[in-house]
C-alpha cells in the first residue's frame, strides 16, 4: 500500500515532469512550427529545460522539506539528483557529439561504397543553461509542495 508521504512524492514529480515537458513542447512546437506536439511532449530528450534535472531536484528537495536535509533518504536523493544531473550535462551530451561525428564520417565513407546507410538516432544532451533551468524549475515544484505539506 503506498502512503501518503509517497503518494505526494510521486505528485511532485510529476507536476514537475509535465511541467518541463509542457515547456519544451511548447518551445519546439514555436521554433519549428512542428505539428507532433504530443509525440515531443511525451519522448522528446534533450532541449529547453531539462526534464530530467527538474525531476530529481524536484524529488530531492521534497524529501529535504519533509524528512529533513540530514535524513538518510535526503542524502540518497540527493546522490541521485547529482548523478543525474552530471550524466545530462556530461555523458549523454558527448555521446550525441559523437553520433553526429559517426553519421558524418560514415557518409563520407558510403561514397565509396554502394551499400545503404542507416543513420545511428543522435541523442541530445543538454546545454548547461537547460539543465540549470530544469533544476530551478524542479525545485522550485519540490519546494512548493514542501512547504504545503
């Protein structure tokens, strides 16, 4: 059975998932004029804010507010939210670099080649601004619905 404490806790979350996610969709549907805004609402990575970033800020700083930032369970989320938070600006990021480097150097290579070329999906990590808006955005939802608690 969930309790309440969880039941707010995956609230949170939520409010600040779709949250982000409405504000990217919105922002992508703006610059491109795209007509597939659920599909960008639902799946789409990378982009203005991080969603990611505002999920586990958003889930750290709510349990910060309601266990207390010297909690076991702080600290764990806490831990979380920073690996999460690295791997958007630092992983992810350089992986779409390469993908994009490899599409190239492929393309480059078909010249010589008649076989078909499937391009690998490059992946998007964030720009340091989109995550740090994600943060402020997730916890600012966790510290709301701290402090309401």
């Amino acid at each position: 059975m969930i309790n309440s404490t969880t039941q707010s806790a995956l609230i949170v979350i939520g409010i600040a998932w779709f949250l982000t996610q409405s504000i990217k969709a919105t922002i992508i549907k703006i610059k491109t004029r795209q007509s597939h805004w659920f599909y960008t609402f639902l799946w789409r990575t990378g982009g203005m804010p991080s969603s990611h970033s505002a999920l586990v800020s958003s889930l750290a700083t709510y349990v910060g507010f309601i266990e207390g930032i010297n909690s076991l369970i702080f600290a764990i989320t806490f831990g979380f939210a920073t690996i999460i938070v690295r791997d958007s600006l630092g992983i992810r990021r350089m992986v779409g670099k390469i993908i994009v480097r490899l599409n190239l150097l492929e393309k480059k290579l078909l010249v010589y080649d008649d076989q078909e070329h499937e391009e690998l999906k490059e992946v998007k990590g964030h720009e340091p601004s989109e995550v740090v808006v994600g943060v402020v955005l997730g916890v600012c939802v966790g510290a709301l619905f701290g402090v309401l608690a």
